[in-house]
C-alpha cells in the first residue's frame, strides 16, 4: 500500500479487529495480532513496515519496548512478591534462572546456535505474563491456590524476566565489541552500573516530585511518559544499549518508593501500552520473511517441546518442594506456562540491534520467539480444561458473588451470604466505604472493576454471580456488559433504575436481556432508604407446616424476598420474570421492611452519603470507561487486600 495514512488507518482497524476477536473467544490478545501480522505480512506481502516507516522503525519499535518494560517494572511492588508465599518467589527467582539455563543449552545444541545467541534466545523465553495467563485462568476454574500462584507468577515475573534479559543482552552485545574478556566485563559493568544509577536516581527524583505534587497532578501521567523516554534517550547516548536497563530500574523504583501515587500512572500506561501492542505486534509480524519461517524445521519444534516438557515440569518440581501441593497440582503448574508481549517485544528489539551489527544467528531470535509464542498459547488454550478436569484439581461449578459496591447495602448482603457460607467479593471506587467493608472483614477491591488492573488483582476464584448495588448507574450498566462475558448468561443482574422514561428506555435497550433483581421494582435507593429506616435482612426455614404464605402473613407483606437456598447448598437470586417460590427444607432470605417506611428521606452514612453525591456528577462521565480499564473519573486502583 502507497499511501502511509491509509495503511496506518488499517492497521489500527486489524488490531482493533484483534483485539474484539480475542476479547470475545477469551484468548489473549497477542494470538490473534501475531496470527493477522503473519498474514497480511510474509504470508500476502500486503504490510511492509520497513517500507512504510523507514527509519522511523526503529526508534519507534524501540521507545515501544521502553513503554512496555516500564509498565510492567510499575507492577514491581516487593511487599505483594513477599505476601504470596515462597513458591511464586522460588518461580520468578530460581524458577527464572532453571528455566534461562536450560534453555540456553537446548538452543545452543538443537538450533547450533552461538553460545552469546542462545543465552539471549534462554533469557528471553521465561516471561510469561499476566496477559496471556489471565485469560486462560478465567475459564480454566482451577483449584484457587493454583490460580493464585500461576496469577502471581505471571504479574511478578514480567519485569523480572525483562530485567533478566536487558542484563543478558547487554553483556552479549557488548562482548561483541570487546578483544578480551577483561574488557567485556568491564563494559558490561559500566553499563550496569550506567543503569542501575540513572534509573535509581531518576525514580527517587520523579518520585519526589510526584509524593509532593511539585507538578500539577493532570500533568503526572504526561510527565512520568516523557521524564521516562528523556532518560531512556540519555542513558543509550551516554552508554550503548543502557536505556532499557535505566527505565527498567526507574518503574521499580517508584513502585516501592512510599508516598508515590503511581496507580493512576499505572492505568494510563495501560491503555498506552495497550495501543502500542496492538500495533507493535502486526508490523513485527509483519517484518518476518520466508526465509525466516523456514528456519523453523524440526529442530525448532523439539526446542518448543524441550520448554514445555522439560524446562517448565522440572522448574516447578525443583520450586515447589516442600510446598505441600500434591502431585496433580503441581502437574497442573508445569503444564501452565505461555509467553507472551515481553517476550516478543523484547525479542524484535534485540534482532533488530544485533542484525544491524551483523551477529551471526540474531535472525533466529523472531521467529523462534513467536512459534514459542503461539505454540504455548495455542496448545494450552485448547488442552487446558481438559486436563484440569482430568487431573481432578477444578473448582466446582462458581457459586459466589461480586457485589458492586462497598455501601452500606452492598455490606448488608454481603454479610448475610458470607454467613450463608457463599464467596463474596465487593469492588467499590470510595475508598471510605472501603475501608468500612475491610472494618467489618468482608473481602473487598479497591478500584475500577473495569480496569487492566482488576484483570491482574481483582480475585474471581469461586464467583459466579455479579449483583450491582452501587449508586453509579452507568458502572452498573458497563460492568455488567463486561462481567456477562466472563461470568455466562444469566449469572450476571441488574437493578431497576428510577431515572426517567428514555433512560430507562435506553437501558432496557442495553440491557433488557439480564434478568431484573428481585421484585423488579426495587432501585437501590429505595434499599438504602429501607436499611436507613430500620429494614434488616433475615434468614428463615420453609417447612411443611410453615410456607411463605405464612411468613408473609406474620410480616403483613413488608418483606421482599432476595434469595432462597436449597438443601444441597445451591442458590437461586428472586428476579422480576422468576419470583422465589421456596420449597419445605429451604433457607428464604428476605428484605423485611420498616412499618411505615418513607422512601424520601434516606438516612445514609458519611461514606454513603459522599458516594451518592459523588454519582451524580459521575455517571455522565463514567461512560467512558471500556473493558481496557481506563475511567477519568474513578479513583486510582489499589492493590486488593489479599488478607480479607
């Protein structure tokens, strides 16, 4: 294509395409961009990114992967690496160094590849990613230490694995400039030593600079982007091939430097980063040639199998000694483990370097790194749930509930189903009404539920169910369109909302398909009103000789039932269409109103009330925020308390 407007407009449309693609068959996104970049590049010769970028390729590619590590080293916080036991910290330690090694001699001995290569080629295939495991842990419904521990391991080990292979490519390349050995260690010290320093002083001074908002906080997301690449721009021109190092260091830093507000730097380097993957990846695969993909005989295939049945079991045997995990899990955790966006990222960079210095065996790095790639992905996609199933270490069918909102209603609830013996998990944006659901020790997500960082943090082990009991009309509208496509059909609600007739009638439009909670009348401030009166929830045995006729009876009708329970344990929600009829055995949960109750005047807490107001202003802005996370109006994420 002759026009570089119209075949960069097209390739933003394919990964846009991509991206839907992956969302809607719960795969990661890296597939399907890989997959379409080999298509429309070596495969039709339709994209050629060396033609329509020039020079500008690598720069770009470059600041692209500079972006990516930093992100990722944000995730870096030590304190959440401690907090998960010692098998993710064996995993993203020694499990790093086991798995580098290994394949470093497998590349050296069944791709004759260089020693110097194949260390770069090891180093680069031990990230895995939060990216490409957390699709797959949501519909594989593991046992929930397995998938706490394969989540942790995907989240820590991205900027460790990255750090692990600037470190490893900075001695390679520079070992190619030097005479002797000597020599090499020493410049390979002095661009450590360039990184480390530069990257440390530079998070601790753009640290100070956030803590104190010496800048004005609409310009820190800005700001923290271009103090990042100045110093990546410097750190190369001061020492070769530092800047990774230095950026890598920087992300870090700041991650665990007190008083640093980095959530909402985090999130907009989500969509950021977002945005250059999906670009990224279709002109890398663009930019394979015949030749290379016919570099992939049979020895790269045994290489692909060596990582998956050799490098991965014996990784996870040697980590999880003494653990107590029995035999199936572990085979469970050395079956997972598929690479991903830093591996490719990082892996075109490299190549791009060494070609241009002439290495001999930097064209095998690409095309390597994405068979590996797509052969993880693609073989434990389609295996996965099969062999959890019959290894026996599933989860029985999620019966649990994410309730949005941490209000005084949402806490109500949530209580009686706790004591029921159900899983729940509240999210809320108002870190008061937060902190009052940690108070009464209800687990609880502090952040945007649509957020990239609820994908990583925000735990869905054993939830089956999403309840809306938030005053922001627009998060219920857009979380339960998100959660239906993770949780299924008709495990996802919504509350009837008192907002005029062509709001409604928009809603119904959106949402006529979820099924209506409850009687479907009731709207959530007229729950809040009924609690601030007085109105309590209680649990009462149907019998024989004791129907709901009869409760109904001795409440004169001021009750609303909300959920039944059956004798095996199972729950069934009352909605419009399908009002509760409990049988002789079942536990009824039910509403039970105040005498005279007056729904005009709610009496709500301080947290409540400042939530309430703060919808109003909120719900027209909120609309913004997609399944890629970002939302200008909420709060910054937090880590979720892991201890609730």
């Amino acid at each position: 294509m002759t026009d570089p407007a119209l075949a960069l407009t097209m390739i933003g449309l394919m990964a846009l395409g991509c991206q839907w693609l992956a969302w809607r068959m719960r795969l990661p996104a890296i597939l399907p961009l890989l997959i379409v970049g080999i298509l429309a590049g070596p495969v039709t010769g339709w994209l050629k990114p060396d033609e329509l970028l020039g020079d500008l390729l690598f720069p770009l590619v470059s600041l692209a992967v500079a972006v990516i590590l930093f992100e990722g080293s944000l995730t870096l916080d030590f304190k959440d690496l401690r907090g998960h036991g010692h098998i993710v910290r064996r995993l993203v330690t020694t499990g790093v160094v086991i798995t580098g090694v290994i394949g470093t001699v497998a590349a050296h001995y069944l791709l004759d590849m260089r020693w110097e290569m194949a260390a770069v080629l090891g180093a680069l295939l031990v990230v895995t990613g939060p990216t490409v495991v957390m699709p797959l842990l949501q519909t594989l419904r593991a046992r929930g230490n397995l998938t706490q521990i394969l989540r942790w391991e995907g989240i820590m080990i991205d900027p460790v694995g990255a750090l692990l292979a600037v470190l490893v490519y900075e001695y390679v390349a520079l070992g190619m400039t030097g005479n002797a050995a000597s020599h090499t260690l020493v410049l390979f010290a002095q661009t450590v030593g360039l990184g480390l320093g530069m990257g440390a002083v530079g998070g601790w001074c753009w640290g100070l600079v956030l803590r104190h908002f010496w800048l004005p906080q609409k310009l820190h997301n800005f700001g923290t982007l271009m103090v990042m690449l100045g110093l990546f721009a410097i750190s190369n021109a001061l020492f070769h091939e530092s800047g990774l190092l230095t950026v890598t260091v920087m992300g870090v830093w700041l991650a665990n430097m007190r008083g640093v507000p980095t959530q909402q730097i985090i999130e907009f380097k989500e969509t950021l980063t977002i945005l250059l993957i999906s670009g990224l990846f279709l002109l890398l695969a663009g930019r394979l040639t015949v030749d290379q993909l016919s570099l992939l005989s049979w020895p790269a295939w045994i290489f692909l199998g060596v990582l998956m049945w050799i490098a991965r079991p014996l990784t996870v045997w040697i980590c999880t000694m003494g653990s107590g995990l029995t035999l199936r899990e572990k085979a469970l955790l050395a079956w997972l483990s598929p690479r991903g966006i830093v591996a490719a990222a990082v892996a075109s960079l490299f190549a791009l370097k060494l070609e241009a210095k002439g290495i001999e065996g930097a064209e095998m790095l690409v095309p390597m790194t994405f068979l590996v790639i797509i052969g993880t992905v693609v073989v434990q996609s389609l295996l996965s749930r099969p062999i959890v199933k019959m290894l026996g270490v599933g989860e029985p069918p999620p019966a649990g509930f994410l309730i949005l909102g941490a209000n005084s209603v949402a806490r109500m609830v949530a209580r009686e189903l706790v004591e029921a013996g159900f899983s729940v998990r509240l999210t809320d944006t108002n870190w008061d009404a937060v902190q009052e659901a940690r108070m009464a020790g209800l687990p609880v997500y502090y952040g945007n539920p649509l957020s990239e960082h609820a994908v990583q943090h925000l735990e869905l082990t054993g939830i089956g169910h999403l309840i809306p009991l938030s005053p922001y009309r627009e998060l219920n509208s857009l979380a339960a369109l998100h959660f239906e496509h993770i949780l299924g059909h008709g495990r996802v609600f919504r509350l009837a909302e008192d907002n005029g007739k062509n709001a409604k009638r928009q809603q119904d439009q959106a949402l006529g398909h979820l099924p209506l909670l409850f009687d479907g009348q009731v709207t959530y401030a007229k729950l809040a009103s009924l609690q601030s009166q007085g109105g309590q929830l209680r649990r009462t045995s149907i019998t024989e000789n004791f129907s709901l006729d009869d409760y109904c009876a001795i409440h004169e009708d001021r009750l609303l039932t909300l959920f039944c329970i059956n004798n095996q344990g199972r729950i069934r929600i009352a909605t419009a269409n399908l009002p509760l009829t409990p049988k002789p055995g079942e536990t009824l949960i039910s509403l039970i109103y105040p005498d005279s109750p007056e729904l005009t005047k709610p009496v709500q807490s301080k947290a409540d009330k400042a939530e309430q107001d703060k919808s109003q202003k909120t719900d027209s802005r909120i609309a913004s925020a997609t399944d890629t996370g970002i939302s200008a109006p909420l709060p910054a994420n937090r880590l979720p308390d892991t201890n609730s």
